[in-house]
C-alpha cells in the first residue's frame, strides 16, 4: 500500500470521528440510583421500605421537593450539599448522614468538582409518587 495514503485514512477517520463526537448531545448531569429493594413494611402495609444507591456527578442535582415518609441518607463518597428549604445549606461529607421527616421541603446538590455517592433508606406510603416538586 501506498506510504500516502495509510496516513490519509488515518487522518480522515479521526477527522469523521471528531466531527460526530461534535455533534454528539452533551450528556446532562444526572443521578445514577441502583435501588437495592424495594419492600412491604412489615405490620404496615400501606407503607413500604427501600434501600439505594444514588451517584451524582459534579453540577448534579434536583429541585426542591417532598416525599411521603421518611428518608435517611448516609455520603459515602464526595460532598453532597443538603438543604432544607429556608434554612442555610449543609454540606455532608464520606460519613456524615441526615434524617429527613416526612414532608419535609429539600433539595440534595453536588456542588463540589468531583463525584458524589450516597445510600439512602427510605419510608414511604405505597402507592404514592416517591417525590413531589415544590416550587422554590
């Protein structure tokens, strides 16, 4: 084969490549979750119980919001910055974790530079939309 023309290829697939890559829709920032389970309460069955896992990458977050029971979140990598509504923000770090009521108005956000990873435990009537959003 021609020594001119192996590099033009080479040249043209990256050039083809790099173009598509361009074009490409930038991924948002989104949370990852890995629900875990997801269970009747035992002696309650108009609750139930679940356990996940939930990664943010930097820039992620949500809007303020609600649910219908309880949460408990425990950081097990990165910063996560909580915050009840009205309140200052709290930033949790690898080992920290909170308890939110039920109906409680927050929101989680990752305003650090690098990944975030929490598990959370939640209490939840069944049924019902595990998350309500509250206008800010």
């Amino acid at each position: 084969m021609n020594k001119l023309i192996v590099p033009a290829v080479i040249v043209a697939t990256g050039l083809l490549a790099a173009t598509a890559w361009s074009q490409a829709p930038a991924p948002g920032p989104l949370f990852q979750n890995k629900r875990y389970f997801t269970m009747p309460l035992e002696k309650d069955p108009t609750r139930e119980v679940g356990l996940q896992s939930v990664t943010m990458p930097p820039g992620a977050g949500n809007q303020f919001h609600r649910h219908p029971g309880d949460q408990w979140t425990a950081v097990q990598e990165g910063e996560v910055t909580f915050t009840v509504k009205g309140k200052p923000p709290q930033v949790l770090k690898v080992g920290d974790y909170n308890y939110v009521p039920r109906g409680t108005v927050h929101r989680q956000q990752n305003l650090s530079g690098k990944p975030a990873r929490y598990i959370e435990m939640r209490i939840f009537d069944k049924d019902k939309p595990a998350s309500e959003e509250v206008k800010e």
